[in-house]
C-alpha cells in the first residue's frame, strides 16, 4: 500500500471507475430515449468481492465498479434497464506477470 503512487492510483480509477461509469451513463441515455429498456454489462473482477496483498488500488477500484454495478441497476430499474457485470477470475496477464515476481 505505501508504493502505490497517486499517479498509479489515478490511472487505475480513470480506467476501471471512470471509464464504466461513463460508458454505463452513455449506454442509458440512449436506452431511455429510446424508450424499449435493455441490458447493461460491465466488466469487474473477482478482485470486488475478495482482498490481498500487493493490489490495493486495482482492488479498491473493482470493489467501486461492483458498488456502481448494484446502484446503477437500481437507479435505471424504472426505464426497464438492467444492469450487471461479469467478474472473471484471474487470467494470465502481465499485470498478473508483475504480481507474481514481487
């Protein structure tokens, strides 16, 4: 946790919080205009509903998006918008590369 840089930090909330946050809002505009409801999937992780070491922001911000997840589904449930997000476990990527050489 003492590692992480703000700049770290700020990039894994603009991407993980933010970016679904602003895809969530565009896609519901569109539906309510449109009239006829829809679904809503966002991607999270495995990583929002549990905890460990050396990822405390990627973390953080998973746990944020399931948050956004479950109040954006009760907030467009009146348009007849569904909203859910798939949490995949983990996956062999560099950021997983990284973590487990540390």
């Amino acid at each position: 946790m003492i590692e992480i840089s703000a700049d770290d930090w700020d990039k894994t909330f603009a991407i993980n919080m933010r970016g679904v946050f602003l895809c969530y809002r565009e896609a519901a505009k569109i539906m309510i205009e449109q009239g006829k409801g829809g679904k809503i999937i966002g991607a999270c992780s495995t990583a929002g509903y549990s905890s460990h070491t050396m990822a405390a922001y990627y973390i953080a911000s998973k746990w944020g998006v399931r948050g956004l997840t479950q109040a954006t589904a009760l907030d467009l449930a009146k348009f007849n918008i569904k909203v859910n997000a798939y949490c995949p476990g983990i996956t062999e990527t560099d950021m997983m590369q990284s973590i487990n050489e540390i």
